[in-house]
C-alpha cells in the first residue's frame, strides 16, 4: 500500500496546532514514520537549555536497535550538531537532511576536501557519530537560526535507499517538530507569565497585609492565623459535599482573609491600642473598619468577591453584627468563613484586658453562638477540625 | 499548471502555527483559494461572540463580485448557519462541503422531501441565501460543536464545475481555519489572563499604597503625585537619549514610587503626625522608614528593582544620604528618580512646621542641591519638564 503522504502532513499539522506538549506530537511524529516509512528506528535530539546540550529525548522502534531515551546527551560541540550549524556543511544537505551515503560519497572524494583538514575531520566524526546510533539519515528542526532538534532515521526494514519523497516527508515533518517545540515554548511562556503575576500579587498583598497586622500590637500574626482558619474550614466543607468551589473561591478567600482588617489602617492607633476598655464612641469608631475595608478596596474591579468577605465579616447569623445588619444566607459565605475564623483566633489570643482562652474554651463559645452569632455549618466545619486536631 | 495541494497546504499549516491573529491567516487562505482555484471569489463568516452573529468578515476576489467586509451579518436562526448546525442536513454534505448543485438535485427530488416541510424549507431558504451571496460552495469550520465560520466560494473563473480535489482542498482549509481560530482564541484568552493579573496587582498595589497614604496627615496623596513625577521625569530622559529601558523599568519605577513610604507603616503615628520639630532621636526613627519599607518587600522576589527603588530613595549623589551612604552610580537609578520627585513633592506641599514653597523656588532648590543631594542628569530632566509646565 502507498503511503498517503499528504494525508499524513495534514493530520501531523493539524494535530500539533492543539498540542501544547510538543513530546506527544514528536511521539506521534516518530511512530508514523517507523510504520509508515518502515524504518528499524527513529527518535529525535531534543534541545535542553538548562543544559544546553541535545538529548535523546523519545525513540520510537524495535527495542534492541533503537537508542534508549535520555541516555544520550549531546553538547553542543558535539559533531553532529556542529555539522548542522556550520555553513560550511550546508552543501551536503540533501534538501536539508543528512544522508550518510552523502557523508560517505563526500569523505571518498578527496578533491573537494583538499587542504581542508577541520572540515574532513568535522565530516569523519559526524560519519562515526551517525554510525555509532545506527543513523542513515538524519533531519535538523530549525527555528530561525535556532537549531532546537534533530531527527534520526535508521535504516529502513527492507534494507533499500529511502526515496526522494520518504526524505522529503522526514524533512517536513522535522519543520513541524520545530514549529510544533516553537508553539509549545510561547504556551509555556504565557503560562509562567501568567503564574508569575499571580504569585507577584499574592506575595504583595500577604507582605503589605502582614506589615499593616505588625501595626496593631494585639493583633500581630492575627491576620496570617485567620487566613489558614478559613481555608481549613472552606476545604474542610467542600470535602464533605458534593459541590466543588472553583480555584477562584479559594484565591478570593485567602485575599479576603489578608485583608479582612485592611480598614484599621483608617482608625487612629491611639483606639486600636487602647490599654483598657473602650468607650462607645471608640467602639463605633473600630467597628467602621469593615466599611474602610470596603471602600479602599471598591475600585478593583476584579477583587468582587474579596470586597465582600472585608466588608461583611462582622455581620451576625441572626442579623445582629455590622455594619449592615444582614442575616442568614443573605451574609455572603466568604464572610461567613472570615468570621469564624477571626472570632476563634480572637478568643485564643490574649488582649490587654483579658488572657486567652483554651482552644477547648473557644470551640464550646462557637458552638454555644452557632445560629445567633455564626453560620451553624461554618461552625460544625471548625468544630469538626478542632476534633481532628486541626484547628 | 497543476496546483501542488499538498504544498499550499503545507504552506498554510506551517504559517498558521505562529499566527496569532488569525484574520491573517485567513486572508492568506482566501487570497490562495481565489488565486490557486482561480474563483470569483471568496469570503468567510466568521462567528462574532459580543453579537451571537456570523459576519462577514474578510473577503477576497474581484471588486463588485465579492461581498464587501462587515456588511452581512447572519444571526445564529439564519438558513445557512442552521443548514450546518443541523444532523439532518449532514446527508446533503460533500465530504463536508455543501455544493449548490447538490442542493438544486435534492430540491428536484421530491420524494425524498416527502412529508417532510419544515427540511425542504430550510434547503429552499439556504438556496436564495447561497444564490443572494453567489455562492455555489460553502464549507463550515468546526471545533468539536461548535461553528465557528464558514467558507464561501463564488463560481470559477472559467465557470466549470468544482474538481473533486479542489473540494478537497476547501474542507482541509476551513479545518485549518477552525484551528487556528482556536488557537488564537488559547493565546488570546491566555494574554488577557496576564494582563487581568498584572492590572489586579497594580491596583491592588496602588490601593493599599493610597490608603497607608491617608494614614499620615501632612502627605496625603503625596504617594501618586510622587508616582506621576517619577514616570515622568523617566521618560524625559529617556525620550533625549537613545537607549529605551523595558517596561519592567517602568513598572518597577511605578510600583517602587506607590511603595517608597511603605515603611512607615512601621513607624508610630505619634512621630508621624507630630506638631512641631521632631528630636534626633525622632528624627533617627522616621529615618527607619527606608529600611524597613525594604524588609517588608524583601520576600518577594519578582520585586528586586523594586526594593532598590524603596530602599536607597534617601541617599545624595555626595554620599551623605541613608540608610547606607552609597554617592554617584552605586545609588540605584530608580531610587535616584524616586529621591528628586519625593523631595520636588515635600517641598510644594504645606508642613506644619512651614508653608509650601512655588514650584519656581522648589526647581531653584532642586538645581542648588544637584550634584549634592541629587544626581545631576535627573534634576536636569526635572528642571526641563518644569520648562516646558508639565511638572
């Protein structure tokens, strides 16, 4: 049966457009042209820049003639990766492949090598480089002037030349591999871009929002401590049910609980560290920090869902907390978890007028206000982590 | 001269591949089927999100035959759109093609109509919409269900029916199409991720920064109108000379300047707000701001520059600054930018202590102190922004 070349480029390419791991394309690569081409064995030299050195990376063939991947490892001086980027070799490229009976025709036509001793030399360990992978024939995947691979092609089963088209199809498969390596690299580029700004914001609001916390004497490590309280007990909920929150819940209520108490850098520290009880008018004054919160936070488009964990985390399950009075269900949930979280740390904490209590002490108080002050299932979660051990 | 299908199809897999607008490639398409096939003329609708529409969009051939640009717009109810998103119709495709011979055939044939109204209505309908565009071949592009445009081919030249291998070559274009729309929409989803990251951290940035800000009553917003200063004594300097420094340069500067007075976050309000001269000993404690502003910032490593810039915005170019006394070129540009836009603020603005000097005396003074407190070439800029009423 004759090989539907075209039909098999057609596929390769529109197979690689979508594969970002350019490794599964290559393998699809290397075992079309083992079954297709019939060749005892292919495999490619993939190039690794942390040790910029070419790599027997994926082979394809009958165990025993192929080379086993990653056990080849390639510099870039290496012969056959200099013949590739030396000009000076480009004229015994076949249409860009490298065909050892060429290699050999070359080496026994003396003339054309005379006082030309580096060259021969670059030619004769190229020769014993093909011969010592069982290569015939071997194809670069060039990126501009990128040498990012190279194909190697064993010999075919039965033993005959390969014919013009069979190279011309290695040739262009190997322009594939370099696009495919090519398109595969931007991917992975946008996505690290993509990771380093996320990490970039977190790092930034967790340093900003710890030192504002280092601020108020009482309270220092609080912000952290209520941060881990919710996520424990946002995981600890989603584990027992069958809903499962998207990534974007668990980013937002980690931002939510760094800056839960973003507004108290609008009250002045005289209050917020006040030895001794507060009057009424410093109570009201403390309490706006919810909304300060709320408000220095409102032009973030992006931050929805963090804003409302800052702005409601002191309202109460039976409608009677700050700064709007809501109740139930109507408290959005990330505030709801905000709540537990920093009224438990706040109760394990010493403060000026009263020592900590217990973390024993501190379960029975929430339980005790679970339905009036928290959300009973927020409650029974946290109740269910102390159990374990922890909360 | 036969057309190499194989090639031009190569072609356009191997340009696809690093398209990332893919209006181009389309156009590379269009203008290879009017060429190549020799066509009338050719054109796509292409499926527009915002609008729930299929417009058309690009389209090539002669001027009075083709469809102008932008004019058609098909909703997603329109004849030819439903004909392909259609399983009934399935049967009436060429090897995915739809051919208005077949169509004018399966009309003629009543019997395979028979009872069945609402489909010969649908055929008759996508009839006058093919002939009103004069299509006679229309191939849909496809990503798994989805429809994402759809070719369409006016008649050839040389009015011959369509060969075989010619409809052939349309579906494996609009193939290409449907792949490297999706492909664009990956890279285009992923880029606008990265800008929603880097803007999210910004504003974050910029909120927290402004709300530390309001903290201290004498500078309030002192920290944007620093920022503005600084990016834009960077760019005078940038524009006269013919290096031009990376974003990164400029969004560090940005970051750097919201965050120079982060520090004092660290330092009490007692001494940041006082009344009056402040002690040494005071005095030594404000000084503090620099350093700690740093260690705050200090585990994030994305923000070196950045931390450059808050820690050495109180050096002099004499070496007479602080925290660490460095002169000249071992002071961090950014922060040598930061110093002259920070100083430039302080003394506009009223202090307790005294009132705000004229721009006009507050330039005199930046160019006194140049080469002492500050580096030259930035006051140089500064004083030239002012010139020209823009600082």
């Amino acid at each position: 049966m004759r090989v539907n070349y075209k039909k098999e480029l057609e596929e390769a390419a529109r197979n690689m457009i979508l594969v970002h791991k350019p490794h599964t394309l290559i393998r699809m690569i290397l075992r079309s042209i083992v079954r297709k081409v019939k060749v005892e064995h292919a495999g490619i030299l993939l190039y690794e820049k942390s040790r910029d050195s070419y790599i027997v990376t994926i082979t394809r063939g009958k165990v025993g003639t192929k080379i086993p991947p990653g056990l080849v490892r390639l510099d870039a001086r290496s012969p056959i990766i200099r013949f590739f980027t030396q000009k000076e070799c480009g004229s015994l490229l076949d249409d860009g492949a490298l065909i050892l009976d060429d290699l050999n025709a070359a080496l026994k036509n003396m003339e054309s090598l005379a006082g030309r001793e580096d060259h021969e030399k670059l030619l004769l360990a190229t020769k014993f480089q093909m011969k010592s992978f069982d290569t015939v024939v071997a194809v670069p995947s060039f990126y501009h002037d990128d040498l990012l691979g190279v194909l190697t092609m064993g010999e075919k089963v039965n033993k005959k030349p390969f014919k013009r088209e069979e190279i011309d199809f290695f040739v262009a498969l190997a322009n594939d591999v370099a696009m495919a390596l090519r398109n595969a690299f931007l991917f992975e580029g946008l996505q690290m871009e993509i990771e380093r700004n996320k990490k970039l914001f977190l790092e930034t609001t967790k340093a900003l929002s710890a030192a504002i916390d280092a601020k108020d004497h009482y309270t220092r490590g609080h912000t952290m401590r209520v941060t881990d309280y919710s996520l424990a007990i946002a995981k600890t909920m989603h584990d027992e049910s069958d809903e499962k929150p998207a990534a974007k819940f668990y980013e937002d209520l980690y931002v939510a609980s760094l800056l839960h108490d973003i507004g108290k850098i609008g009250i002045p520290e005289s209050i917020l560290n006040k030895n001794g009880s507060l009057t009424d008018e410093e109570r009201k004054k403390i309490n706006e920090h919810a909304i300060i919160g709320a408000m220095i936070l409102e032009p973030i488009r992006d931050l929805d869902g963090v804003i409302m964990g800052v702005k409601y985390h002191h309202e109460h399950y039976d409608g009677k907390g700050y700064p709007e009075g809501l109740s139930g269900d109507r408290i959005p949930f990330i505030a709801a978890i905000i709540s537990v979280a920093d009224s438990y740390d706040a109760m394990i904490s010493d403060r000026p007028y009263r020592r900590a209590m217990t973390r024993e002490q501190a379960i029975l108080e929430l339980e005790r206000c679970s339905g009036s002050q928290f959300n009973p299932q927020i409650v029974k979660a946290a109740v269910s982590l102390y159990r374990k051990g922890q909360l």
